[in-house]
C-alpha cells in the first residue's frame, strides 16, 4: 500500500484533487494534506508519503522549494507539480529537482490517475533495485570461482571488466542491450554485476546506457538533418515517445525543446 501527500493553498482544489484520485485501484490507503510549503514539508517529514502531488506556486514559498526539501532528505520520493499555464518557469525548476511530471489545471482526472500509476511503477521499480542490492551485497567475489574472464576475485578485476563493458556501450549503444545479456557475458548473476557496475562507475548500468544514447542523440541533433524519430531510432530507441521520456528524465528538457533551441544558438551566431 501507498501514502500520498496533497498540498495546495486552495482547499477546494485539494478536495477536488483528492476526490479524483482512484485510491483503491491504485492500492493508496492514506491521502495527507497541507496548505503551505512549510506545512507540507512538516507532514511529510511525519508522515513520509511515497508520493507527494503539489501545487508550484504558494503564497510565500513556491513548490520548487518544497521539491527541493523533499528530496534532500528522500531522494526516492515520487513528486508530481501541478501548475497554470503562465507557470512553465517554476515547472522547468521543478523538474531539475527530478519531479516525476507536471499536471496543467485544469487537472483531468484520467491523466492524473495515470501520473499517479507510473509513480507508483516507479517505486515498485526502485523496491526491486533494493532488494537486488541488498542480495548483491551478501555475494561475495570470492565465491564466485567461475568469474568472468579478467576477473581475479578482486576490485582490480571487477574494475576492468566495468572498464570493457562501458566501452563495449559506446561502441553498441544503438543495439539492444539488458542487464542480464551483460552479466551473463561475464558469468554473473543479474543482481551482483548492477551492483559492482554502479559500485566502480558511480552510476547504474542502465542510467549509463541512457546516458550515452542522450548524449549521441544531441550530437545527431547538431550535426544532421535527422528527424527526431529517426534519431531516436539511430541511438536504440524504437518508440519515439519512450525516448522523449529518456531525453527529458536525463536533461530536464524534452528533445523538441532542445534541437529547437540549437536551431536558435545557430541561426544567431550565422
């Protein structure tokens, strides 16, 4: 079961907001309010909600500032920003702070549900990375005698292995490629190469795969013609909406905004 959070200065839009929400399909067994930022922020640090839906603008303070506390002391927290039309600013703000989405007022019911439900997808997500690690980190390197080849059983071994396998992703970044293709390559378990990868690179394996592909996906964006489902195709992204997603989760803007604003650097500096 889930706990969420909605905070608002207007009661009726929490009210409005609250009544929307699908509570029991989507397995939420409390809603918590709050009017303020600096309420808000009390009764998550009381309550600690998995998913907090908050308004970007307030009296005093603005919900950035609340994305912001949040997160400093629960980095996993599922923050959905909802704002007017005239507010896209403080929206770009609050997904530099990793808000999950933003909702435009007024909310529709449908796709407010449907932002709750990726949340929650989410945490499931991050629940099994958990439990993952948590297995990783009773394997030992030392019992693993079949280890993959380079691998001597110690953090010398596993570091070049991480070395291959990064290098082997710049090289195939647009081909299919899974966490356990990778570690069985390496005679691993799913669970313990995740985490030695995040260990020695100080980044999930699956965040640096999408890290490269952004990354390439940009430079064909400066350096080519390519249409944007064609370079989403080109970097390993066959659903052009899921890159989208990838693009703007890796740099807090979406792929049309930012050959858009190539096309404007360019078009001043000619």
């Amino acid at each position: 079961m889930y706990r969420l959070m909605v905070a608002d200065d207007e009661r009726w839009i929490r009210k409005g907001i609250i009544k929307m929400i699908e509570a029991e399909q989507l397995h939420i067994s409390e809603i918590f309010e709050a009017d303020s930022v600096e309420g808000a922020f009390e009764v998550f640090l009381k309550e600690r909600p998995d998913i907090v839906i908050a308004d970007v603008k307030f009296p005093r303070e603005d919900g950035c500032t609340l994305c912001e506390k949040i997160y400093a002391v629960s980095p996993d927290t599922q923050i959905i920003m909802i704002s007017g039309y005239r507010e896209f600013e403080y929206v770009k703000r609050a997904l530099s702070y990793k808000a999950i989405d933003y909702l435009l007022k007024p909310v529709d019911k449908t796709l407010l549900n449907e932002t709750v439900r990726r949340c929650i997808n989410s945490l499931d997500l991050l629940d099994k990375e958990k439990a993952e690690k948590e297995k990783a980190e009773k394997e030992t390197a030392f019992s693993m005698q079949d280890g993959g080849e380079g691998y001597d059983g110690n953090e010398e071994g596993m570091q070049k292995i991480v070395g291959e396998v990064m290098e082997m992703i710049r090289k195939n970044y647009n081909k299919k490629l899974s966490l356990s293709e990778i570690a069985g390559s390496y005679h691993f378990s799913d669970a313990y190469f995740s985490y030695s990868f995040k260990k020695v690179a100080g980044i999930s394996l699956m965040n640096y795969i999408m890290e490269v592909r952004v990354e390439k996906a940009k430079e064909l964006m400066l350096s080519s013609n390519y249409n944007l489902k064609d370079i989403a195709l080109r970097v390993g992204y066959p659903d052009q909406h899921y890159f989208t997603k990838i693009f703007k989760k890796m740099t807090g803007t979406s792929p049309k905004e930012y050959k858009m604003q190539i096309e404007k650097d360019i078009f001043e500096h000619e």
